[in-house]
C-alpha cells in the first residue's frame, strides 16, 4: 500500500515532465506544451496534495481544499464580472485553472520539503 501511495504523491511531477516531452515532440509550441503539462499536473495534485498531507501528518484536507478551490472560482469570477461586460467562460477557467496549479504546486513543493525534513529527523532520532 505505502508504494502506490508514494507512486500516487510522486505522480504529478512525473505526469507534468511526460506530458511536456510528448508534447514537445508533437511540435507544439513551447508555451502550449507548458500551459497543457500544467493542466494536466493540477488534476493530479487535487489527489496528490490531500494524499500527501494525509500521509505525512495523518489528517484530511480535501473539505477544505475544495472550499478555497470553490472560494478562488467565486472570487475570480466576481472580479472578471466586475471588470468586464461579458465574462468569457474559457479564459476565466483556464485562470482559475492556473491559479490552482501555482497554489497546489507551492503546497506540493512545501510537502515534498516537509517530508524530507521529518524523515531526516526521524531517521536521526533513532
């Protein structure tokens, strides 16, 4: 169990270096290939990120990671509606979209250092 758990956390980093080599090799442009490794990387954080908390402190964070999720998509959607005539369903998505890929890949990374540091600890107290 604990080696698909650790595949699982791993996964998204993996998923966003393969899909950018394989879009690469597409010949799509650079930034497409960035901008579709990234989508494809924030699906699997939404599994990731939880499984990784739950893994390392034993508590479960997918209620409130839903809620900001939800707060995010509420909050840009206000300000485009505010700002614009007409709110342009795609473009608002694709934002709402990267901004949870920049917040869960700054989880993720903070994890990821966070793990490292309790097993160094772990492994040094024993």
């Amino acid at each position: 169990m604990g080696f698909i758990l650790a595949i699982i956390i791993i996964f998204p980093l993996i998923a966003l270096i393969i899909t950018y080599f394989i879009c690469k090799k597409m010949k799509i442009s650079n930034v497409k290939s960035v901008g579709f490794a990234a989508d494809v990387a924030t699906f699997l954080l939404f599994f990731s990120v939880p499984l990784a908390v739950n893994s390392i402190w034993d508590i479960s964070i997918v209620l409130p990671l839903i809620m900001i999720a939800v707060f995010i998509a509420i909050a840009f959607t206000y300000m485009d509606w505010r700002t614009k005539k007409e709110i342009e369903v795609m473009q608002l998505l694709k934002k709402i979209w990267r901004v949870y890929f920049i917040l869960l890949s700054a989880i993720y990374f903070f994890l990821w250092v966070a793990g490292l540091v309790l097993n160094i600890m772990e492994f040094v107290s024993v």
